[in-house]
C-alpha cells in the first residue's frame, strides 16, 4: 500500500523558513519523480517543486528562488527547504509522485506564514 506522510510545518513569520520532509512507501522512491504540492483555502492545489529521478529540479515561479527541493533514496524521503516565506506561502503541503498518484494523497502539513 502506497503511503505518503508529510511533517514540518507550522506557524512562522514572514522572512522565516521552515523544512518540510516526506517519507514514502510503497513504492519504489528511486523510479519516480517526486513533487510538492500545495492548497491554499479556497484555490486548486498546485505544483511548486519537482525533482526528477536524477536529481534535476524545476519550481513554479512564485517560489523560484526560495524553495529548495531535495531528495534522499537511501531513506526515501523528499524534502522541501523553504526560505523567505510569504503570507501567500501559506496552505497545506503535500508530497506526491509527479504526475501525481491521486488515489494516495497524504494527510499533508500545514504552513501558516503570518506575523
């Protein structure tokens, strides 16, 4: 059974960081390009960071810069460095494959950037 299990987040000011990691089972971690997505109230989940299989990375514009993504096989685990946070950082994270497996949506970690 595949299991996706976030942790890391919470409260931080504006200018903070935080670091969120995922561990995954149930699948074989090395063969799939692993992703973090984000819903903010209100909006459509979306994709802000991919790394691929060979360690390549792509970010969506809004966080291009301050977001970090990483990987460990040897634990599999996906990390997501997050610097500079925003207000508009602000959402519930998730990690999945890229394309994502829909049917295995962790519960996700919330990320609340407020003053």
């Amino acid at each position: 059974q595949v299991q996706l299990v976030e942790s890391g987040g919470g409260l931080v000011q504006p200018g903070g960081s935080l670091r969120l990691s995922c561990g995954a089972s149930g699948i074989i971690f090395s063969m799939f390009s692993m992703g973090w997505y984000r819903q903010a109230p209100g909006k459509q989940r979306e994709l802000v960071a991919t790394i691929t299989t060979g360690g390549s990375t792509n970010y969506a514009d809004s966080v291009k810069g301050r977001f970090t993504i990483s990987r460990d096989s040897a634990k599999n685990t996906v990390y997501l460095q997050m610097n500079s946070l925003k207000p508009e950082d602000t959402a519930v994270y998730y990690c999945n494959t890229v394309p994502a497996l829909s049917a295995y949506w962790g519960q996700g970690t919330q990320v609340t950037v407020s003053s």
